[in-house]
C-alpha cells in the first residue's frame, strides 16, 4: 500500500488521544453508556481511556465515525496543486472537475470553492494521473502509467466504469469523434495504439505500432472522418505518419518525412486546422507545416516574415484548441516565443499570418462557448516584459480568437501578495450573456500552489490554499498574555513590598482589569453597530491572546512547497503567511521552536533550516511565529 497524501488538517478536542493522523475511530453503540477518565501525571501527557459500562444485554446497534458527529472542532480538506482543470461553458455552472499532483480527482463548487466530492488515489507514481478528458457529464482519466483508464460521472463522483490496460508507457490520450458525434477515447503508448468506447470501456480494437524501438510515438489526432493519425520521431531524422481506420483499426497510410532538425514533439508541435502539422525550429527561426493527410515535405515559414521580433527561442511551445473531438481544430494557435512573449497566429488555407502579438503576456490560453472562441492573455500590469512583476499586479482580457480584437470590458485586475509568486496557470470559464456578449470567469494557480477564483471586474469569489495539502513540519506555540493577564500574575506583588505595598499592588491590579473589561466591552458594542462586512478580524495582541486554559494556540505549519502559515487553533483561520522564493519545492526542512511566549520580553522565536535552490547550501530563517514577521535571515553556510 502507498502512502496517503497529507490532504487534510484536523483539530479534535482530544488532540493528545487522536492528534493529527486523521484516523477514523468508531463511537461506542448505543446500548452502552460511556465513561471518560482522565488521568494526568507530571510531565507526561494525558492519558484519555473510555470505560463502557454495560447496562443490559447489548441490542443490535450501529456506530458513526467521530467525524459524523462533529467531533472535530473544524476539518480542512484539499486536493493539492492542478494538472488538469476543466469549467464547464454555463453562468448558471456550480463546479469544476480538477486531477492535481497529490493523485486527486474532484470537483470544486465554482460558487464558494469547496469540495463537491473527491477521490484519492495512492501517493505513489501508480496512482498519478496522466490525462484527463471531459466529454458531457463524464470525465475520462488514465493513471498509474497507462494501466487504469476510468471514467466518472461528474455530478456524484461515482465510477461509471474502469478498464485494467497492459503495461505500456502511457504518451497521450484524446477523444475520437465519428460523424459529429464522440464515441470513443484513443490511448497512446509507446509501441501500441488502443481505442475504448466511451460509454462502457470496452475495447475495441489494438493496434501494435511498426519501428517502435527507433521511433517515439507522441501524437494521436481525430476529427470526425473515421481516421485516427498518430505522429512520431526518429529524433534528428525523421516523422512517421501512421493513419487507423476507426471501424477495425486497419492500418491505411504509412508516410515518412524529412526533419533532421526535430528532436521532440511534445510542445514543440501541435495540430492545427484539417491535419496541420505545426512545428517551431528554433535553430532556423522558423516554422514548419506539414498536411497529415498528403504526402508532402515539410514547409518553412520565417518568423521574421510575420513581422515578429524576438532574441531567442529555446523555450518556444506552440498551444492549439479543438472545442469539439469530432470536428477539426482551430486555425488559430499560439506561439509562446518566451515565457513572457506570446503571438496569436493563423494557418488557413496554407497562408500563415499574425493575429496580434502579446508582447507583455505571462499566460494565454482558449476559450470556447456555442460558435464563439476566445483567447485570454494574463500580463503583469505596468511593469514591461520584467519577468518576476515586482508589483504582483496583473490583468486579464479576452480578445477574438478569428481576429485578435481585443473585448470590450472584459478586463479583470487583481493583486498577489508581495511574497506570493508568478501565475502559472490560467482556465476560463466563458459564457454567452442575454445580449449575446461573452462574460466569464477566471482560475488562476500560482508558483506557491495558491488557487483564485475570479470575476469581472476582478472580485475574488474564493481563493484555496492547496499546498497545505502536503505539510511537512509543524509545531504548536503558545500565544502570548495580555497586559491584564501578565499584571494578574503579578497581582500580590512580592513579599518585600510589605503589607501596604501589597495591598495597592492588588488594588491596582483590580483597576487595571476593570479597566481592560469596559474597553472589551465598549469594543464589542462598537462592532455590533458596524455592517459585518466592514468588521476585520486584526491580528494584534488583544485577539491573539491565551485563553484561561492556554488550550488557544498558534499552529505553524511549513508546506513542501516552501510556504509557511501561521494557523489559529480554535477556529483554523489562517493568521498569516509567507513564501520562501529561494527553497526548491519538494526539499527537507526542519522547523524549531527556539524560544516562547515564556521567555517575556523576548518575543517568541521560529527557526526552519533549508537549502537554497541555487546553492544548494544550508539557510537559516528565523521569525516570529505569532505574527509570521522575520527577524532576520541567516547567511548561508
């Protein structure tokens, strides 16, 4: 068995008897009567023991799980950081259907954010999922390698059905559509080709690929004329074009061209239009098509001769659309020149040309709704082609797909953090309004696993912290006293004052604490009379104080993806939090309480050893844990 992803957080009464593990434990029956005895010894921790006294002959009963009876003080669940997003094309729309890194696949109610339903497969690489498809109310995914292809209903979450495939390393799944119809789902592995359908799974036919050993099958392509095209690479050599009859996957056309200059498929090429192969050849500058249905070579068109000016193209990826499996691609695509530089392009009719060009653009992607196709292009605001945005101000606009015209009020703003990082990801959500204007909504996923949902003109609807969904450290510290408090303590003064210095050390104290409950409750009748949406919960030190119990605390956690947060015990609001740029996600880190709220006037001190991702030496960061402030940063050793 793998290990379970850490995709909750917990806080029970009992914490000491239960901790954090998320392990379920059966509540007695009813026909027993529970009695809790609590035994305690110095310094060691509670001991919590349930004694069941039976009172007659135990009927037949059932139990709940502690979680089904509110027995947790509050529970967080998440899902981790997204490969895969889809939202559905509807205002009236009430979830998305996600596949993340921690081998989830959920849905999200796009209206609050929650969790709609969930499944979690096994934290191994076998349950990781490597495609997702959505076609209707049924999501299509392949994991563990290629050797699970399930399909699920998106409303419930429940397994319409799952196929057990042979091994074979998984390249790429799509959905193969006959006659404006999608029946089937094509799978892609290293030396064979499989098509299921796609109401029950069955297979129904599969093909072994020819040269498998030389030549990298990593493209598969339908649009609806009862072929499927699958391309591969001899690297540094040439293209294979195999062409599958949808009805018995009888091979029909094997071609061979010329690229001595392709070494990948994978980004570098996409598939336009009716069976256009597009390529970008960063050496020449150039880019190269090719008709997957005619046998012809390779043809070059320089960037340059589309008027476009760049420095260079190592990174350069092309991203294409197909709204509908059963019908061809778009014309459009986009050329990602730099990670801050896009180009909407179009290939019709054998005539390349540009649409427009985003020189400021961090990310882009298609939209499509009824017969309308949009792009959506997120730049940072005002700050050039500067590629970390200082300001962590950015904007979001919706342009024609067919010519590049930029919407009308379609323009969203919003603002990060300042120690939060980069999009990196963006999904639209888009949808014709009553006039027939195109409204939509925006997911966005940045560097520190931090998911957004937004609307015109830039509301955040809801936001999910998702690398909580994998902790890695953390430790409980207690919050500090007040002024009252810490004069109670000293209220009797000492034994050297005498009797009248004792006497008006206490009275003194009693005024002190008269003093701080009438500012309670002024407070408290003051924010009555405010709307509840102008009331702020501020962190300062007269909330952020131990109760009379000190069962109030302060939980650090440190994420694997470098990020910190300062959680409040009682309710599991997040206080604060910081992003650590310099530590590589996925590293060791070592959190330690250096000193608490006990060692008054110092104030509490949080040290969490890393490595710097550049270095790859040791870093120190020390901060105070109540308010997540730095204190200072270590020099590295």
């Amino acid at each position: 068995m793998g290990r379970k992803p850490k995709l909750e957080l917990y806080l029970l009464t009992s914490m000491v008897a239960q901790g954090l593990t998320g392990r379920r434990r059966l509540l007695p029956p009813s026909g027993s009567c529970p009695l809790w005895v609590v035994m305690a010894a110095p310094g060691q921790p509670l001991l919590i023991f349930s004694l069941l006294l039976l009172s007659r002959p135990l009927p037949p009963a059932g139990a709940v799980y502690e979680d089904q009876v509110g027995k947790f003080d509050w529970r967080q669940q998440y899902v981790g950081k997204l490969k895969f997003a889809f939202l559905e094309a509807s205002p009236a729309s009430k979830k998305l259907i996600v596949a993340t890194e921690e081998n989830v696949v959920a849905a999200l109610n796009s209206r609050n954010g929650e969790i709609l339903w969930r499944h979690v497969d096994k934290g191994t690489p076998e349950g990781a999922v490597d495609a997702m498809l959505i076609h209707g109310q049924d999501a299509i995914t392949v994991s563990n390698g290629g050797r699970l292809l399930r399909s699920w209903e998106t409303n419930i979450g429940g397994l319409n059905w799952e196929v057990l495939m042979d091994a074979g390393s998984f390249q790429m799944a799509s959905l193969v559509g006959l006659q404006d119809a999608v029946k089937y789902v094509a799978i892609l592995k290293k030396s064979s080709i499989l098509l299921h359908y796609l109401s029950n799974g069955y297979q129904k036919w599969l093909e072994h690929l020819p040269e498998s050993e030389i030549v990298q099958y990593q493209l598969v392509y339908s649009h609806g004329t009862g072929v499927v095209h699958v391309v591969g690479i001899s690297p540094q050599s040439h293209l294979s074009v195999l062409t599958f009859s949808i009805e018995d996957g009888e091979m029909t056309r094997q071609i061979r061209v010329a690229a001595p200059w392709l070494r990948n498929l994978v980004g570098t090429c996409n598939i336009v239009e009716k069976a256009t192969l597009v390529c970008v050849n960063p050496a020449t500058q150039s880019l190269y098509t090719l008709s997957l249905e005619a046998e012809e070579e390779m043809k070059e068109v320089p960037l340059q001769s589309l008027g476009l000016e760049f420095a260079d193209l190592s990174e350069a990826r092309i991203l294409s659309s197909q709204p509908n499996p059963a019908r061809a691609p778009r014309p459009q695509f986009f050329l990602r020149l730099s990670p801050t530089h896009f180009a909407l392009l179009q290939y019709r009719h054998g005539v390349l040309s540009l649409l427009r060009n985003f020189p400021q653009a961090s990310l882009a992607t298609f939209a499509t709704t009824g017969e309308k196709t949009v792009v959506a292009v997120l730049a940072c605001k005002g700050e050039g082609e500067s590629p970390s945005c200082p300001a962590q101000s950015y904007t979001i606009n919706l342009y024609l797909a067919e010519t590049g015209q930029r919407l009308l009020d379609t323009l969203i703003t919003f603002t990060l953090e300042k120690s939060s990082t980069r999009p990196e990801q963006l999904f639209i959500q888009v949808f014709l309004k009553k006039d027939d204007s195109v409204g939509y909504r925006a997911l966005v996923q940045t560097g520190d696993h931090l998911l957004l949902f937004l609307q015109l003109p830039g509301k955040i609807w809801w936001s999910r912290e998702e690398s909580l969904a994998e902790v890695v450290s953390l430790e409980m510290v207690d919050l500090p006293l007040t002024g009252a408090q810490a004069e109670l303590e000293g209220e009797f003064g000492k034994k050297a004052d005498g009797l009248l210095g004792m006497f008006f050390k206490r009275l003194s104290s009693q005024l002190i604490l008269l003093h701080a409950w009438t500012a309670h409750l002024w407070k408290m009748f003051y924010d009555a009379r405010k709307p509840r949406s102008q009331t702020k919960n501020e962190i300062n030190i007269d909330n952020l104080a131990r109760d009379e119990f000190n069962l109030q605390k302060m939980i650090v956690v440190v994420t694997a993806s470098g990020k910190l947060f300062g959680i409040e015990s009682s309710s599991g609001t997040i206080l604060w939090k910081q992003f650590l740029q310099d530590v590589r996600p996925g590293s060791s880190f070592k959190l330690m309480v250096q000193r608490t709220t006990a060692h008054f006037p110092h104030p509490p001190q949080c040290t969490l050893l890393v490595k710097d991702k550049d270095s790859g030496l040791s870093k120190l960061y020390v901060f105070n844990p109540i308010f997540g402030k730095w204190s200072q940063v270590a020099p590295r050793r």
